[in-house]
C-alpha cells in the first residue's frame, strides 16, 4: 500500500478564490458518509474552518459528505493508498483491519455517554489508535468522536421483548459482531452501506435497522420506518485516521497547528454529539411518523441477558484485556 498522500498534497490545486498565499495550500481531502449537517459533517466541517484559521489558509481542509467521495466500501482503501489524507468512520467498520475495534458493538458495554467519554481518553483507546495492524498499512488514528447509543427501528411492530425480534431482517454496519447480536436474537442481518441503507429499508430489502437518534433523523429514517424502540443497547462512535506517511510528512508546525484545530473540533464534537442527539430525537418524536416503545429497565434487562451469548462468542476475538478494561473503567 502507497502513501501516496504526501504527493497528492504537493499536487493539490490552487484553492479557488485564493490569493497567491493559498497556491501551494497542503490538501487534506476529508471523506465521510453522513450528512453535512450531521453531528460529523458539522464537526468535521468546524476541523476544516480551525485548520484554515490555524494555519494561515496553509491548510485546506476539502470535506466531503454523503459518501460523495467514497462510500462504506471505499473510504479506507482510499486512505490507506492516500487517495484521501483523512477518514472518520464509525469504528466498527475498522474490523476489516482490526477486529477489536468491534469492541463498540459489545451490546450493554457502556453504561453511559460518560463511560463512553472516558474511554476515548483511556490508553485503551491510544493503543487501539496506535495498533499495529493500522500503522502496517500506512494509517493511524489520531482521536476518537462521539456520536451516541444505538436504537433499533423496524416496519413489522413494536420490539419490546427479545422474542418479538424473531425472523425479522436488519440492516447492519459491518462485522461478524453486529451479526452475531441480531443471530442471538433469532433475527437475520445484512451488511449494507450507509449510503444504501434508507433505500433498502424504502424497498423492504430489510425490516429494520439500528442506529443513533442523530443518524436517522439526518437521514429521514421516519419516512419509512414505522416503530422504534429506545433500547441503547450498544454505542456508535467514530475516529479520525489519517494517512501515515501524508501525516509525517507535514512540515512540523503545520501539523502542530492542525493538531490544535483537531483538538478543539474534538471538544465541540463531543459537546454537539450529545446535545444534537436529543434534538434528534425530538425531531424523530415530533414527526408522529414513528411509533416509540421505551424500554422499561426489566425490559433492557431481558435485552441484555439475550445478548449474552455475543460475548461468550466474541469476547476472545475482542480480547478480553479490552473488554474488561473498558468494563472496569466506570
Ligand atoms: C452507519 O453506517 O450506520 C454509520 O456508521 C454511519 C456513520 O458514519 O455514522
């Protein structure tokens, strides 16, 4: 694999519109598969304005949304060959180099947003960012970014009790975790791009689907999903991973300015994450297009006990120095 990114940088385009100062501006193409005014595409938009600003318009940030660059299938390929400098995938689509990373597809691992928060600042998480498998193939991870508790949602009925999930078909992200979960449940699963995903669920090419209050209502979920249940049964987080020899290669106060703009779109990130979320789902709510089960606590708990077996499953593949780590966290 290539690090071609150093060289698609020095390359780069004239930034249209700017003055001679702009004309060798370092490009870091930016690719993501939500929407612009999703949590990401705003803090990733937020990164791109710190970067310009930090730096004196010496970096360009180019951020593209919707999968418009690439999709689900694509974007780490064209990280790892520096087709695009920067990537923030929901993590679980990392299993393709790391199957750890499905340790956020754990069902009940995090008992709060706060357990969440703590995790992306645990060294578990630095080793996780820094892991071999990434840095072999030319990437690292260089923050963590929230996004929030997963809901599942389904045209059949309402999902109270594990039983009600049976024979149902749902989409899922990627990896043999997610797979696991909805088998646990006596359910089917697909793997489906993002970018697919509301056709697919429009078409009835699966039931249902599981994801943040955020990510539905920035895709309109509503329109063609009739019931969801609050389960928050396992967390949807995302980070950011760059091309390795793109990244050292970066003058060094270049990078130290654009570290800094990473941090404080990070700061804003985890603030917008969780205060866009319940304005999803009020968003979600308020549309009286969804019918909403909330799960009582005795209710999550037979959730939780159905899903045993995923760990009894995967809890070797994860390892259990992460499992446990992030369990004793709290
Ligand atoms: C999904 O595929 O549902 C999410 O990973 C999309 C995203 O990037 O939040």
């Amino acid at each position: 694999c290539g690090g071609g990114g150093e060289k698609k940088a020095a390359d780069s385009k004239p930034v249209e519109g700017g003055g001679e100062k702009q004309k060798d501006a370092i490009v870091i193409k930016f690719s993501h598969v939500t929407s612009a005014d999703s949590v990401k595409g705003k803090a990733a938009q937020k990164f791109a304005d710190l970067a310009a600003e930090k730096t004196g318009g010496k970096v360009k940030v180019e951020v593209y949304p919707s999968s418009q660059l690439y999709g689900d299938k694509e974007e780490l390929d064209a990280l790892v060959s520096g087709n695009v400098q920067m990537i923030a995938p929901s993590v679980t689509k990392m299993v393709k180099l790391d199957p750890r990373w499905q340790y956020v597809d754990m069902p009940f691992l995090f008992k709060d947003r706060k357990h969440s928060l703590k995790f992306f600042q645990s060294d578990l998480a630095k080793q996780l960012l820094n892991g071999e498998q990434l840095v072999g193939n030319d990437i690292m991870g260089l923050a963590f970014w929230e996004n929030g508790f997963k809901q599942f949602t389904n045209n059949k009925k309402p999902l109270k009790t594990p039983a009600d999930f049976k024979g149902l078909k749902f989409r899922a992200q990627a990896g043999k975790v997610l797979e696991g979960q909805f088998k646990a449940l006596d359910a089917g699963s697909a793997t489906i791009p993002f970018g697919d995903t509301y056709a697919a669920l429009q078409q009835g090419t699966v039931d249902g689907q599981e994801n943040t209050y955020n990510n539905m209502d920035t895709q309109k979920y509503q329109e063609v999903q009739k019931y969801m249940t609050v389960s928050n049964h396992g967390r949807l987080d995302y980070a950011i991973f760059v091309n390795k020899p793109f990244w050292d290669g970066m003058p060094e106060d270049v990078r130290t300015k654009v570290e800094e703009a990473l941090k404080e779109a990070t700061e804003y990130e985890w603030k917008l994450a969780a205060e866009d979320n319940d304005k999803s789902y009020e968003n979600l709510k308020n549309s009286g297009k969804m019918q909403i089960t909330e799960l009582t606590d005795a209710e999550r708990a037979e959730l939780e006990k159905a899903l045993q077996p995923v760990y009894e499953e995967f809890k070797s593949v994860i390892t259990p120095e992460l499992i446990d780590g992030i369990k004793n966290l709290k």
